[in-house]
C-alpha cells in the first residue's frame, strides 16, 4: 500500500468516497444497462420488423421509433440531463443520486443502442429469413431463430460499444448530481485540485473499457464462426 | 397437383407499375418436374413465390391438392379448405400450414451460418411438437438421403457450394413436403456440380413422388430433368408444353432463342458475322430440326440424290430430351431454285422442320 500513499495520497484519504463512486458507478452502469439494453433489444427488434419490407411491415411504429429516436439522439446527453431533471423528479421522485441518474441515462442509452441493434439485425441475409418464411415460420419464430441467431456476434459487438458509451455517460451524469467516479473526479479531483484522483478515475476507467472491450471482442470472434474455434481454439 | 388461374402481381416502384404476374395459368401434376424458364424480369421468380404466398398475388387463385384453394382478390387472400365451399380470408395460420407442406430451395442456399449442417436440417421440425430423438433420427435419414451423413457437424462454411446446396434440399425435404420449389437453385454452381444437384433433384423425384417446380434461366437445366416447361416473358407464359415437344418445335421468339442458345445452332450468327459462311446466289441456308421419327435417316443425301440439289453440312447437332434424340441439321443448299423448293416440301412431309435462315439473292 505504501506506492499508493506515494502516488495517490489523496484517493487514500478519500477511500470511503471512492469506493463509494466506484459502487454508484457500477449501480448505474447496472440498472441504467439492463432497463437500456431491454428496452433497446425490443426497439430494436420492432425496428427490423416493421421497417418497409419488414416480416412485420408498419409504416406508424416504425416511423413513431424512428422519430423518437431521432429526436433523442440528435440533443447531447448533457443537456437532456438537464431537459429531463422536471420528468424524472415526476417518476422517481428525485432527481439526484443514483435514483435520478437512471432516467436520463436510460433516455440517452436506448436511442444509440436501439439504432446499434437495429443495424446489427440488418445483417442478416434476407434470403435467409425468407428461407424461414417459407418453411412456415412465425414473426416470433424468425426474430428468434433467424435475425437474433444469428446476428448473435454481431449483437455482441454493439452491446460493448454501448456498454463503453453508457460509461461515458454515467460519468456525464455525475457533474449534475449522479455521483459515480465523475462526480468524485471533478468535486475531489478539479476542484480540490487533486490532480492525483482525477489520475486515479482516468486509469480506472481505462481499466474497465479495456476489460469490455477485450472481452467483446472474444467473445464475437469466437460466435462468429464456432468452427474455427472448434477446430482448435483459432478465433481469427 | 398444382393449378394456378389467372394470377396477377404488380409492383409499384416509385415511377411506375411493374405487371410481375401479368395473368398467368397453368397446371402442374403430381409428380412431374415442371420447369418454368425466361429471362431475368420475365415474373418467374415472382410466379413461383407466389405459389407458398412468400408473396400475396393481387388477383387470380391457385389450387394445391391437399391444401385447398387460395384467391386473392385486390391483394387479400382468401382460403377455402378442400372439399369445403366456405371461403375464409387466409390468415397466418393457413399459410404456415401451406408452407410446411412445400419445401423451397434458393439461388444462394440461405442457410443458417451459425447453426451446424444437422441444426439447419432439423429447422422446420423443430418446435413443431416432434420428440427430440425423432428429430435426430429424422435428420440423420434426410443427411443419409443427400449424401452428407460425414458433415452432420460441419457449419456451412465448411462446406462447398454443391454441398451447401444439398443441405438446403435435405432441410426443404425435412417435413415430407409433396412439393418442392427450385428458385434458381443451380445459378450459383459450377457446371459439374450443377449436374450433380440436377440427377439428386431427380432422384428424389422418381423415389420420394415430389413434384418439383424449378425456375431458371439455363435452358440446359429444363432441358436435363424437366417433364413439362413453360417459357415467361413479360409476366406471361408465352409457350407451355412438354419439353420434348417444344424444344421440337419452338413456337415463340423468346422460346426459339433459348432453343437456340442450349442449342449450339445458334453459333450461326457468329459464323456468318465472321464471314465463315457466305451465302453465294442461289444458295439458301437452312436449319433443320428432326425428331425421333427422322432421326438416323440418310436424309440429306437422299434429298440431294433425287432433286439434284447440293446440300453441304456446316453444324451438326443431336440432343437426348427425355431420352429421345432431337437433331439440328444447319445446312447450304444450292442448286436450281425450283429444285430446291421441292427438296423443301419433301424433307417437311417427312415430318422435318425447315427454316430458311437466309436467301442467297443473285
């Protein structure tokens, strides 16, 4: 422990607020993800299906999403944060802290991973959905075995792009309130002039976007082609 | 048996109505290879979506024995159940019904990439109720029958095209379909494995009883397994028949220029282009198409013996349809006029077909 009083005497004197952020962080990394990813999946999913040519061809809900999404992907997330504190004060009944953070990181995660799904579902040969068709599947049928199937590497890839941006976000989220490791950046870091912790939550950050991304990639690389890797652990 | 009445489909694209299916009827028997041939746009592809309904047709109805009867009417589709006369518009369910009792193959295969050979095989029973050690059995009898019981683990990209494709018949087989849909099924092959895939198609045929509508645009493949064929054109069928018969005798110009290109005598045109035939005065060039009838005659020099005309041979040619011989003979005739006229009426009355191709003008 000695290196870290060297080099970072002031996250030690600030440990019960660190691991504090640390765990807000992951908290709204969690919940914000999982309702996102839920949600985005679903969006996703209607998207494909209901575009033009879709199985499941509707021209309202899928204008209706696209303009939602529009909408909420062209306002930068610092500002919806603040658009959004009257609303979320509606539903949760505050707008701070975790609790407050959930909405808003929901509103500006959904929309990006929503348009990711949707590209990631696109992929998908539309021979082989017709193949499906015409061996007498269902919508439910071909959404499940057919478009998420096999785009299962590729679902892979664009939930670790959203996982690193949603990072990025929950520490956004931080300078209106949130807490999390951005909070503790700028209210311990900046404006203390700690320069220390703000090293310590750059390197921390590093270490967990690397970890996602790594793990990501591996893990489509070897859903992408389950022979090569059965032949013998090669995963291109 | 397949019966399709009066069937129309349009497109609209941003500019303009495309007639697809431009009232197209036909009748397809249980177990003949019905093969439906025109060039690319012609509405093949989309007549023969329409038969499981991959696409609605907007009007017209087509009857499929054991499925009932299906009408489209200003684009609804309607469904009346064999036997019955209540007609009930065709919801998911008929559909899904219909389509489990014909099987489909494609250009490209669409397999599932990420699901092994036995996985894309076993697709269409799954979820159907069937019990798993069924499935297996099923499967491993459908891989057995294509001749791919080695790759039941293999995934797609192992595989060759050839092989994709036979894994792509064992999944339309899976569910004892009476009918079987070929969309272009050999386009993406190399020759030989084309021919391959043609005497499986075959097979099947003639063991399992399943009638097999092919469409394509290779006039070899009509001419190779087919019983019947109809040329398309437009989104009409512009010639309908057994294939001997019309390969015997081609009426429209479309049919006659797939005739021709399958054909060899085609090569005419370039020959002429490149001046390897020149038509001195007084000389006509002719093709002739004799069937099983006149085949193996001495012909020509019989006709050369008795009107005193010159008749020299530029392209031979013998075709096996349906294990029959068909012949093309392309020949220069010279000789006095007259003469050769009457060698003409002859060689017609022995059932021999003339075209007179070019006139030698003096």
């Amino acid at each position: 422990m000695e290196w870290l009083e060297t080099w970072f005497p002031n996250v030690l004197a600030y440990w019960d607020k660190f691991m504090e952020s640390c765990i807000a962080t992951l908290q709204m990394f969690l919940i914000g993800g999982g309702i996102s990813l839920l949600i985005g999946f679903f969006f996703g999913v209607v998207l494909v299906i209901a575009r033009p040519g879709g199985i499941r061809e509707n021209r309202t809900a899928y204008r209706a999403l696209n303009f939602f999404i529009n909408t909420f992907r062209s306002v930068p997330f610092i500002i919806l944060l603040i658009f959004l504190i009257p609303f979320t004060r509606l539903l949760m009944g505050t707008a701070i802290g975790v609790k407050g953070a959930v909405v808003p990181l929901c509103f500006g995660c959904v929309p990006f991973f929503t348009r990711q799904v949707e590209t990631a579902l696109s992929t998908v040969d539309p021979g082989k959905v017709e193949a499906a068709r015409a061996m007498g599947s269902g919508t439910a049928g071909i959404v499940l075995r057919v478009y998420l199937h096999e785009a299962v590497p590729n679902l892979i890839r664009v939930i670790t792009i959203t996982a690193i941006s949603l990072i990025g976000l929950t520490t956004m989220a931080g300078a209106v309130g949130a807490g999390g490791i951005g909070s503790f950046a700028i209210n311990y870091g900046q404006n203390l002039h700690h320069q220390d912790i703000v090293n310590v939550c750059v390197i921390l950050l590093l270490i967990i976007v690397s970890v996602m991304q790594t793990a990501g990639s591996t893990l489509a690389a070897r859903t992408t082609n389950r022979a090569l890797f059965r032949k013998g652990g090669n995963t291109k | 048996m397949i019966e399709i009445r009066d069937l129309k489909k349009t497109f609209q694209t941003e500019k303009q109505f495309v007639h697809a299916v431009n009232g197209v009827s036909l009748k397809i028997n249980d177990g003949e290879i019905y093969g439906v041939v025109g060039y690319s746009g012609a509405g093949k592809s989309t007549l023969v979506r329409c038969i499981n309904f991959l696409e609605t047709p907007d009007e017209g109805s087509i009857t499929i024995s054991g499925a009932g009867t299906f009408t489209a009417r200003n684009g609804r589709l309607y469904h009346t159940a064999e036997g019955s006369t209540k007609e009930v518009p065709a919801g998911d369910r008929q559909l899904r019904d219909l389509r489990r009792g014909i099987g489909m193959i494609f250009q490209h295969f669409n397999l599932l990439d990420r699901s092994t050979v036995a996985e894309n095989v076993a697709y269409p029973l799954q979820y159907t109720g069937m019990r798993r050690a069924d499935i297996d059995a099923r499967v491993r009898e459908l891989l057995q029958l294509v001749d791919l019981s080695d790759k039941a683990d293999a995934y797609p990209a192992e595989l060759s095209g050839g092989q994709k494709q036979r894994v792509a018949i064992a999944r339309a087989l899976a569910g004892n379909p009476r009918i079987l849909l070929s969309d272009e099924a050999t386009s993406a092959l190399d020759p030989d494995v084309t021919e391959s895939i043609l005497s499986l198609l075959k097979e099947l045929n003639t063991r399992l009883g399943v009638t097999i509508v092919l469409i394509t645009h290779e006039m070899g493949v009509v001419k190779s397994i087919c019983d019947r064929m109809a040329v398309m054109e437009n989104g009409r069928i512009v010639e309908e028949g057994n294939v001997y018969e019309v390969f015997a005798d081609p009426q429209a110009n479309s049919t006659r220029r797939f005739v021709g290109a399958s054909f060899g005598l085609s090569n005419v045109g370039r020959l002429q282009e490149s001046g390897f035939i020149t038509v001195a005065p007084d000389t006509r060039l002719i093709r002739l198409t004799y069937g099983r009838e006149s085949v193996g005659e001495a012909l020509i020099s019989e006709v050369s013996r008795i009107f005193n005309v010159n008749m020299s041979i530029i392209l031979a040619n013998v075709e096996i349809l349906q294990d029959m011989p068909l012949g093309g003979l392309l020949i220069q005739a010279s000789g006095d006029p007259l003469a050769v006229d009457q060698a003409i009426r002859y060689l017609e009355e022995r059932n021999v077909k003339v075209e007179v191709i070019l006139n030698g003008v003096a």
